[in-house]
C-alpha cells in the first residue's frame, strides 16, 4: 500500500472540552441605601467586559470573564455589581489562530450566561429590580481587539479583550 492510499493524519482532530465553570471574585455594593429605595427608580446602567485567558498546562486554558455592572439612578450610584467568572477548557489540534479565537470569543460566550445569572441574582438580593443583561457579540469584541492588538504589544502569557 502506498503513502497516498494510506494516508496517516499530521495532526490530532481538534477537541474542545468545558473541564470546570466557576465564580472565580464576585463584588457588590449599593453605597446609598436605603435612601435609593425612596427614590423615583430611573436606571442608567454602564457594563464594562474583559476577558482574559491563561494557559495552565499543556492545551488547559483558563478563561475568566469579568463583568461590571454599575447602575445609577437620579444621578447617584445605586448598586455596582462585579463577577469573574471562570472556566477551565481543554483545547486541543487548532491552529494558534483558531485557538485564539476559541478563547477570546468562544468561551467567553460560554461563561456569560453564568454571569449574567449571578448578576441578576445579587442585584434582586440587594432589593433592586432584576437587571437582565443583553446578549453580547463576543466574536465582534473579537475582531475589536485583534484591531487594537495591532496598534500595542500584548503580554506574554495573557491576551485580554476589553
């Protein structure tokens, strides 16, 4: 048989497994209650995202997304709710590009609705009407950076998307 009847693979299929998800930090602080509660509730909500990765072991990656939510209402701060949530994924057999893309776009798409829940849940502990995050375009966030990343040197180690 011959090389081309028999053609042996050069590298392994790619493979990507979701190892652990968890809250890595988790912040929350409403500084003027209880008198925000007597007040007209007229949310003005800023969200700040960033995601970073790092590379544990040999193609076991952690990726923690970080979530700000700071809502203000009558022009004062009501609440500000922070959490990294994390996950630990097994990437294996993508090129360094594609794997870039799986842990600045694709897992991070994976951990949001875990942060999103986390979010809701402390904002309606802390007395305040539920807070439901819009869905986010991680792969445009993607795309953001990689324009940005061209602009600045990155870090050894980390690759961040604001």
């Amino acid at each position: 048989m011959t090389a081309a009847n028999n053609p042996t693979p050069t590298s392994a299929a790619p493979n990507f497994e979701i190892q652990r998800i968890y809250v890595k930090d988790l912040s929350y602080e409403a500084p003027n209650t209880p008198h925000t509660f007597n007040e007209d509730w007229k949310p003005e909500v800023q969200l700040n995202l960033e995601t970073k990765s790092n590379r544990i072991q040999d193609n076991i990656h952690e990726v923690v997304l970080s979530v700000t939510a700071t809502v203000n209402s009558n022009k004062k701060s009501a609440f500000i709710v922070e959490v990294h949530q994390a996950g630990i994924f097994l990437v294996t057999g993508f090129p360094t590009d594609q794997l870039q893309q799986m842990l600045g776009s694709f897992c991070p798409n994976i951990l949001f609705p875990y942060a999103r829940e986390v979010i809701s849940d402390l904002v309606v502990r802390g007395g305040f009407p539920q807070l439901i995050l819009a869905p986010v375009n991680f792969d445009a966030l993607y795309a953001q950076h990689l324009e940005e990343q061209k602009k600045a040197p990155k870090k050894e180690g980390e690759d961040k998307i604001h």
